[in-house]
C-alpha cells in the first residue's frame, strides 16, 4: 500500500512538472512532432537523465534491486511505431493527455479512450503476440553497460555531457 501511495504522490507531481513545463500544450507537442520546438525532448531527456542517476545511486547503495526488462527489438519496434502513430493523430501522448483532460481539454479524451481501448486490444491478442511480436529479435535482460562490459557511472556521465551538450545546441538553435 505505501508503494502505492507513493507512485500516487510521483505521479501527481510528475503531473505538476509536465503542466508547470508547459509540455502539455498542444503547441508544444504540434512543435515536438514537426522537430520545431524542443521543449518535450528537454523535459522527458532530463527526466530519463535524473531517473538513471536516482536509480543506479538507489541500487549501489542496496536501497532497490534493478528488474531489468528483456528486450524484444519486435515488440520494441511495433509499439513505437504505434505510440508515434497515436501521438501524431491526437497530438498528445499518454501523459501529457491525462494532463490536458486536468486542464480541462475534453480532445484528450480520445487519447485516454483509445489508451484504454488499445490495452484491451493487446490483453486479447496477447496469446497470439507471445509466438509471434514478442519473440522476434529478443535479445533478453541486456544494458548498454552491460553489452560494453564497462560501469554503469562511465555510461550516466556519458548520458548527461551528451544531454547537457544537445540542450546546448538546441539553445544556439532556438529549439
């Protein structure tokens, strides 16, 4: 139940950030999608840049244990594709459509219903994606760590110089 309460309380604030950030505004996301404003790439990279140091930091300090998810290149490619078909109609992507809906943009909606409708879809093809999507290219519990045979400290900094680099051009860029 406390694990609960705290994704309850992570996500409201996740929430806050994404309307704080102005990332949940349509033009935003219009701007993201034609590659014209990088706003969204901004927030979600220094999202994935302060998750990775949080929870590598959590787990060598043997506060968490890592589940690392296998990775299916089939599953992987179809469900980009998907998400960016979706997010290209609507305009919204998963977040940042339930944000719009808190805002009060009924067009969200359709987003939230077809998210709903979609995991109905894949809970009844499961049976057949497991012989077939979800078994093409599985490469199984892999990191990039992992596969370069370095440590998980050499990679973040990497991910960060590379961040904060590409946040610089964008600026020089207007982006």
């Amino acid at each position: 139940m406390k694990l609960l309460i705290y994704g309850l309380i992570t996500g409201i604030l996740f929430g806050f950030l994404l309307q704080k950030a102005r990332v949940i505004r349509y033009d935003k996301q219009l701007g993201a999608l034609r590659l014209q404003d990088m706003t969204i790439v901004k927030f979600m990279f220094s999202s994935v840049l302060v998750g990775m140091v949080g929870i590598y930091l959590l787990n060598d300090l043997g506060l968490v244990k890592l589940s690392i998810k296998g990775t299916v290149l089939g599953a992987q490619i179809v469900g980009g594709l998907l998400f960016g078909i979706g997010w290209g109609l609507l305009g919204y992507c998963p977040g940042t459509s339930a944000g719009a809906l808190g805002e009060g943009r009924w067009d969200a909606l359709w987003g939230i219903v077809g998210m709903l409708v979609g995991a109905a879809v894949y809970a009844e093809a499961y049976p057949a994606l497991k012989k077939t999507v979800l078994t093409w290219g599985d490469l199984g519990k892999i990191t990039i760590p992992g596969v370069l045979g370095i440590n998980h400290w050499f990679v973040i900094v990497l991910c960060i110089v590379g961040g904060l680099l590409l946040f610089r051009w964008f600026e020089k860029k207007g982006l």
